[in-house]
C-alpha cells in the first residue's frame, strides 16, 4: 500500500513538472519568436558561439561561396531634395549604371547580387540605371516597411524587406518575416538561391544571426573589398577584369562606412547584417521535434527541482540567513546549471539561440516562494 502511494505520489509529481515544463516552453518560445531581447544573454551567446564559427567557417565560405563586397561610401551625388529642399548625398547613380552595365556585357555571369541600396527619391540617371539593371539577372535590392506601409524605391526592380530592429542603435535579433507572409531580404535569398522555403518557415521567426563575417574580416581584406570607383576604373585598366574578379561571384554593394550598427561582436556594417541572417539561414538546422522534447525535458527538470526538492538543513541562528544560504548554496546552483546547461546545448548542438533570463526569474521566485512555505508553514 505504501509503495502504491509513494509511487502515485511520485507520478503526480512527475506530471505536474511536466505541466509546467511544456507551460514554460510556449513561454519561451514567444519570448524568442518576438523581438524581445536581453543584451547579456544574446552577448554572451553570440562570442561564444562565434569561437565555433570562426573554426570552420573561413572553409565553409570559401567552399561554397565566393564574396566581393563593393561599397560605395565615397562614391555620392547630390541632389536637390523633393521634400525639405536644400540638397541630400545619395549614391552617384551613374556609377551604378555603369556596373549594372559591366555585369550585362558580360553575360551575366555572376552567382548573386545584393545591393543594399534604396532608390528613394527618381533622378535624372533613373531610366540608364533601370535599363542596365533589366538586362541583368540575379539581382535584389531592399524595401522598407513603415507604420505597416511597404515602402518599395522610386524605380522598378526586384525587392525584400530589409527591416531590422536596433535599440540605442544597438541590433541583437532579425525578424524574418513580417505579417507571416511579407519576406524578408535573407529569406528572399534563401528562396531564390536555395529553394529552401520550407527551411525557413521552420525557423522561429526572430533569430539572433551568426556573425560569420564581420567588419573586422573586410578591414583586413580577408576578402575582395572594392570601392566602386576605383571597381570600375580598375575594369577598364584591366584586361579580363571580370572574368577574374566578378565571374561565379556572390557581390555584395552596400554603404560600409555610415550605415553601422552596434552589434554583439562590434560595429557592423547593415549590409554584413542581412548577410549574416541568410548565411545562418543556409548554415542552422531547422527546428527539430528533438530540440523540442530537449527544451521541455530541461524545463520539466529544473520544474521539479524547484518544487520538490527537499530543503536541506543548514544550521544557522536566524531563519532568513539560513532560507537565503540554502537558496543560494544549495538549491540555485543546481537548477541554474540546468539552465545554463540547456542554452549552451541548445546552441551547440541544435544551432538555436534563446534567451533564457525571463524563465531564470521565475524559477528563483517560485523557488524563494516553494521554499519559504516548506521552511515555515508546512514542515
């Protein structure tokens, strides 16, 4: 009779930790679906889990793709402005003409083309620049959402979202897709360099990027860096210049200089940034049923540790010192350590990042509650 009540009494336990594991779970799971962020956790994560990728990504990148960023922070026009009038800096249009050119001469010959450039207010140069750019494939250039309007540029060509998300002009997560439908510049990548749809709507949809390549790597010309003057001039002095510099290669433009975010690895460039998310995009697994049991076992598990297990007597004159060193020595490392545990885990082993604090909280309520009551009222 005793074992039976021990054992149903054990079940009951074991059901009730379960409970609030899978309660837990959803919990997190929203918590890292949106753009809520703690920038200790994501920092610490993010240069950890960067030690990794460093290892074997330099061979990875180079196997499979082979990157030429062009910037075109010195190469600006000027132009009167439409709106507040005066004159604004933008992107010398006719530079831009003249490579879109470059690419179609030669047959297009390319692998990708991201140009993180948005047309916003039409120029003169517009109609050379729209010609060039439809007699060349593989190309995508960013739109922006605003106040739920999808703000596409001033001439017609092929676009994605390139919003993102900083706090103090600090970026930690990217949203990658917006009203379950509206996509994203990385997740348009995917689609149209990986066909891995599916892929991506099996990710959370807020993830926290990969840093695989970083400012720090183009300063040190660890790969082709052109700035697009000399790109073109260099085209003409050259002989065979494309074949040997553009051919099968992934360019990347963008504005590498003033379009900088504060990010866990530095200042990095919005460009590196969409980057980095389609790169973590091609190189994470999908979220697994695997990873699912494994984060509800954990949460089950620091559940019960929480609320059953037995406080240990720690003999000291006053009550409160006595609750607080057995909270601390005793009972806070080990569901701590499980926690901690599980976000290392998670990331090594199943390329997903989530942000652990808000549950850590409340497991040291509920355990200061469970404990204060078992010390005091139910002994």
């Amino acid at each position: 009779m005793k074992n039976n009540m021990d054992k149903a009494k054990r079940n009951k336990r074991i059901l009730v930790s379960l409970v609030n594991g899978i309660g837990l779970f959803i919990c997190l799971w929203y918590i890292n679906n949106s753009s809520y962020t703690t920038f200790t956790d994501e920092d610490a994560l993010t240069k950890v889990n960067n030690i990794e990728q460093y290892i074997y990504s330099n061979k990875w990148l180079k196997k499979n793709y082979n990157f030429v960023f062009i910037d075109v922070s010195r190469d600006l026009d000027l132009m009167n402005d439409p709106v507040q009038g005066g004159q604004i800096t933008i992107t010398d249009r006719k530079k831009l003409t003249s490579f879109f050119q470059l690419l179609a001469d030669n047959h297009n010959l390319h692998r990708f083309v991201l140009c993180d450039l948005f047309f916003e207010f039409p120029t003169n140069d517009d109609s050379a620049l729209l010609y060039q750019i439809n007699r060349c494939t593989h190309l995508l250039f960013p739109s922006h959402l605003e106040n739920n309007l999808l703000i596409k540029p001033c001439i017609p060509v092929n676009t994605a979202i390139a919003n993102y998300e900083t706090y103090s002009g600090r970026f930690a997560k990217f949203q990658l897709l917006y009203k379950d439908s509206i996509e994203t510049i990385p997740v348009k990548m995917m689609h149209e360099l990986n066909g891995a749809k599916k892929q991506v709507l099996q990710q959370l949809n807020t993830i926290s990027p990969c840093y695989f390549i970083t400012a720090k790597q183009l300063q040190n010309h660890q790969y082709p860096f052109f700035q697009l003057g000399d790109l073109l001039e260099s085209s003409n002095l050259i002989p065979d210049f494309y074949n040997k510099f553009l051919k099968n290669k992934f360019v990347i433009i963008g504005n590498f200089e003033t379009d900088v975010h504060e990010t866990p690895v530095g200042k990095t460039p919005g460009t590196l940034i969409l980057l980095d998310v389609y790169l973590t995009l091609v190189a994470h697994k999908n979220i697994s049923w695997l990873w699912v049991l494994f984060m509800i076992a954990s949460l089950s598990c620091c559940s019960y540790l929480v609320f059953y297990k037995k406080v240990q007597p720690i003999d000291h004159k006053h009550p409160v010192v006595d609750l607080v060193l057995q909270l601390l020595i005793n009972d806070y490392i080990s569901y701590f350590g499980i926690c901690l545990l599980m976000v290392i885990i998670s990331e090594l082993l199943f390329s997903t990042q989530i942000v652990i604090s808000p549950i850590l909280v409340y497991f040291i309520c509920i355990n200061f509650i469970v404990k204060f009551l078992h010390k005091h009222y139910f002994k």
